[in-house]
C-alpha cells in the first residue's frame, strides 16, 4: 500500500509540511507506525528509531531533523537522559514528549531536560498535529 502526499486536513487547518524531517523515537512499533502514517500524509520525510542510543546517534548525525518526537520510556538511555545527550549538540531542534504516564511531575520533568511539548497517550492523529503544529508555526 503506498502513502500519497496530501494535505493533511482539519477544518481549520492544513498541514502539509514537506519540507520537514521528524525523527520518531519509540520501541514500540505500532506507535511508530501510527505517527510514521500520519505524518506522511503531510507529505514529511520521517525517520524511525527503536532506543534511545539509536536516536541519539541518528540526531547528531543527521542536521536536517527538525522535530523529534521522544518516547520517554525507552531501552537503553530512556527520553530523558536521550533528550538531554541530544541538547548537548543540538539546542535548536523541537522535541515533543509523549508518553503514556500522564502525571503532573512526569511532565514538569519533560520541559526540565530540554524538551520544548509534551503529549500524553494514547493521543489521535488531531492532538498529534496540533501540537507539532504549535512549534513549526513558531519557527517558521
């Protein structure tokens, strides 16, 4: 099944961001998946890792990310410290958090190490875009 590119379409907005690279960091594959998907509907360019070293060796590397969406637990270095070792070299780039512990201090502790959102689990394709939508439209 292939993906076409198309305006992703809300009733007030369209989403068409093919300019934009995302990393999406995630062990778990379905998630992976669903975000890879709707993402690609916008006509963005996605790149997938499974850990937490993967993403980090993936964001030093690649300079054209500029938006990363960090699982926050993860094996091997979870979001947090992964978020942290990506500051280190790359203070520019947007990170949203998502993670299924939806308390309080669980996200006091996202914005702490770096990231700039945060989106709890389970999240729909709406919530997805509208948060990425609220940082692109701030650095554009």
């Amino acid at each position: 099944m292939s993906i076409q590119k198309y305006k992703y379409f809300n009733p007030k907005k369209q989403y068409y961001w093919e300019d934009y690279v995302f990393l999406i960091v995630d062990d778990e594959i379905i998630n992976a998946k669903f975000i890879e998907l709707t993402l690609k509907k916008t006509g963005a360019s996605v790149i997938i890792a499974y850990n937490g070293r993967e993403a980090i060796e993936i964001a030093s590397s690649d300079r054209k990310i500029d938006v990363i969406l960090m699982d926050i637990e993860l094996p091997e270095i979870n979001g947090y410290d992964t978020t942290l070792e990506i500051r280190k070299t790359r203070r520019d780039i947007i990170i949203i958090a998502q993670t299924a512990y939806a308390m309080v201090s669980q996200r006091k502790k996202c914005f702490e190490v770096g990231c700039n959102g945060y989106l709890a689990k389970p999240f729909s394709s709406w919530d997805l875009m509208e948060v990425i939508c609220q940082f692109i439209e701030k650095n554009q």
